[in-house]
C-alpha cells in the first residue's frame, strides 16, 4: 500500500487527496491534503458548484484527531466561491463543517463524548476549549436538524416545561410518545413558545396531530385548540391526583391549625405526623401509617372524609372507559356537596376540564414519557453543572435525547 494511502486511511479522510506529511518543530503533525476533484469549488450551503471568487486567506488547517499524544492537522487551501443564492462563501472540504476549525471526525467524537460525560472532562480529554465543546455540539446539532425531518410522523406528542436554572429559566420541551424522542425544545414557558413551535411544524402537520398530552396550563392548550383541530388534548393523570392531595393537604393543615387554636393540645399531637399516611396508596402502607390512619378516622370525620375523596378519586384510573366516566360522575356529586372547600373548589376545576380528563383515560394517554426525558436533562444539566444559555442546554439535549448524537468514528 502506498504511503498517501496509508495517512488517508489513519486519518479517516474520504473524497481528498494526502499530498504530504511532516512534523513541525513544535511536535506536530501536519497533513497537507486537497479535495478530490469533483468535491472542487463548491458552496458549504446547497453544496452545488460555483465559481471561484478568489484564494481566500491562504492555506489554512483543520485540527484532527490527534495520533497517541501529538496534536495532527490538516492543511489546504480555503479558496472562496461566489454562489448565486448564499454570495461569496469559502468553498466546502469535504473533511469539516462549513465555518469550523475541527475535522468532522474530531468534532463528531467530541460530541459522542459530551453526551456521555461532563464538559469539563470532554475539553481535558480532547484537549479544546470548554467553550468549544459547546460550540461544536451546537454545530453538530443544527447539521443533524437540517438533514433530519423530526417532525414527521408525529401523531401523539407530549408538552411540559422544565426548569434549567434559578431565577424561573425554563425550556418548553415536546416528546414523541410513539419513539420516546425529544423532537423540540424551546427556551420559556408562555403561550409564545408553544405558537414557536407549532408554526415550526406547520398548518398540514399541525391537523394530522391526534392526541397532545398536557398539564392544565392553558398557555399549553389555548394554542393547541386553536392550531390543530383535529387534535385531543389529554390532561396528565399525575396532575389531577396532585390536585387532589393538595385539597386533601390544605385540609389537614386547617385541623391541625384549629385544634391548636382551640387549645385541643392532644387531638394536634395525634394528627401530627399523618401527611404520610394520607398521601399513600392504601396497599403501600407500613403498620405504624395503618395505625395512624385508623386514629385519624376516630379523631376527625372531616379530615377522613377528605382522605375517602382523595382515595376515591385515584379509582378513575384504575378501572375501564365506561366505568370510570361512572365513578367520575358519582366523585362529582359527592365533592360538591361535602363541605369541603377545596375539594368544592376541585370539582369546579374538574367540571371545566373533564373532556380532556376523560380523552386521557379513553387513550390511556400520560406525560410519563415526558417526565423520563425531563429527568434525563436534569442529569445532563447537574452533570454539566448547569448552563450560561438556554440554547447550550438544548443542542446538548437534542444530540442526547434527539436522536442526533453521531457515532464514534470509524464505528
């Protein structure tokens, strides 16, 4: 094998020509190269031909991979073309990104790394700069998303919101419940860019949506009704029991507060230390939280009572369509007449969001899946130790969660 043949090989390079190696004084290597002919002259853009504008700023070098400990590079000439939709641009090399200073294997292995481990460690281990990193995931990224269609085949998407740094910074995130994918991810949480997103996606995509899972936020669910018609907006589960054990919670405080107002020192001591055993399944309780809960029957019917509307709330999810929409109707008589407060405030809520509570049941539909990729960028975001700007945080989801992350080199 010839000696071009073998550099072009370890180096990884296709559709370019090795025409010399040296060592530099300072220990590294450099690999002079050119494009093959065909790849000559073209725009980085559309990738079509052009003519040439001129040399450019001369001879410039890509940094490669490097070879055990030397630092390698590539060196050519960057000459500029004029292209009739983009203007002069400097021609596409068919070993690098348009506007980088990497090798596309080297930043191709950076952002494999990156998904699998802290910035910090990536930039010491590849011997670049933190910032860098950030720079080329964001390269990869936006590649990735321009040869990539994620939006097509969407049917089922789910919408939440998470929180990427103190003082309210949150991403508005949505995710594939048929592939589990991240498909978008906006910085915010307002009406803004949930209509950001829908017009990504476009008047046609927008009606062939059939089910969009969701909390009761209406910045969520006025546009989603607005934009796609033929779309059934289904309210999380998870949701509507913390409604309910929010109801039941304020309740508990209010007898605690009165017993200990009212001097009642011993009925106080024996409701404290109940929150437990009200909030939990009845199936998943110890003996001690059993106990605990027979003495809060005896001690306070109101209190119990909340705690049966609680309970029996949690049915509607347990059991078949037609029987549910039955225990809901009957949980609804019930609360508005019970006397309690914020569960008369709960059945007022339910009443004006039952249809999407009941398309929920009907589809079987949650925001679990989007919970499991919220928790995933709350471990990038703590092993990145946060992020200075949204946009970092979301290139380096996408590649993780999005489907974008390239493979190794060579793999």
């Amino acid at each position: 094998m010839r000696r071009r043949s073998v550099w072009k090989k370890l180096l990884g390079l296709h559709r370019a020509v090795v025409e010399d190696v040296e060592l530099t004084d300072g220990g590294a290597l450099v690999v002079s190269v050119r494009p093959a002919a065909r790849e000559l002259d073209r725009c980085p853009h559309c990738r079509r031909r052009c003519p040439g504008y001129d040399l450019g700023e001369g001879r410039r070098r890509w940094r490669a991979l490097d070879f055990g400990t030397t630092f390698a590079y590539l060196e050519a000439e960057a000459p500029r073309v004029s292209c009739k939709r983009h203007g002069v641009v400097v021609a596409a090399v068919p070993w690098a990104r348009h506007d980088s200073s990497f090798t596309r294997q080297f930043e191709d292995q950076v952002a494999w790394l990156t998904v699998q481990a802290s910035k910090t460690a990536v930039s010491q281990l590849m011997r670049v700069a933190w910032r860098t990193v950030g720079w080329i995931c964001t390269r990869v990224t936006d590649e990735q998303t321009a040869i990539r269609d994620l939006f097509a085949g969407l049917k089922r998407i789910g919408v939440d919101e998470i929180s990427i740094r103190k003082g309210h910074r949150y991403l508005t995130v949505v995710v594939d419940h048929d592939t589990g994918r991240l498909v978008w991810a906006g910085p915010g949480r307002d009406r803004k860019t949930v209509e950001k997103f829908l017009d990504l996606l476009g008047k046609e995509r927008c009606q062939q949506l059939k089910l969009v899972s969701c909390d009761m936020a209406t910045w969520i669910t006025g546009p989603i009704a607005e934009r796609c018609p033929n779309a059934s907006v289904c309210y999380d589960p998870f949701h509507l029991i913390k409604l309910s054990t929010d109801a039941l919670d304020e309740i508990r405080r209010e007898v605690w507060n009165d017993a200990r107002r009212q001097g009642q020192a011993q009925l106080a001591k024996e409701l404290k230390g109940s929150r437990f055993a009200l909030w939990k399944n009845p199936g998943n309780l110890t003996e001690r939280q059993q106990l605990k809960l027979a003495r809060v029957q005896q001690l306070n019917q109101r209190l119990y009572r909340a705690y049966l509307l609680s309970q029996q709330l949690r049915e509607i999810y347990r059991v078949g369509f037609d029987q549910a929409v039955a225990l809901l109707d009957a949980w609804l008589q019930w609360a508005r007449r019970c006397r309690l407060t914020p569960f008369v405030k709960l059945a007022r809520t339910i009443t004006e969001q039952r249809s999407g509570i009941e398309a929920a049941i009907q589809n079987g539909l949650s925001n679990a899946r989007v919970e499991q990729v919220n928790t995933q960028l709350r471990l990038i975001t703590r092993r990145a130790f946060g992020f200075h700007s949204p946009h970092a945080a979301i290139a380096l989801a996408m590649l993780a969660l999005g489907g974008l992350c390239p493979p190794l080199p060579g793999r």
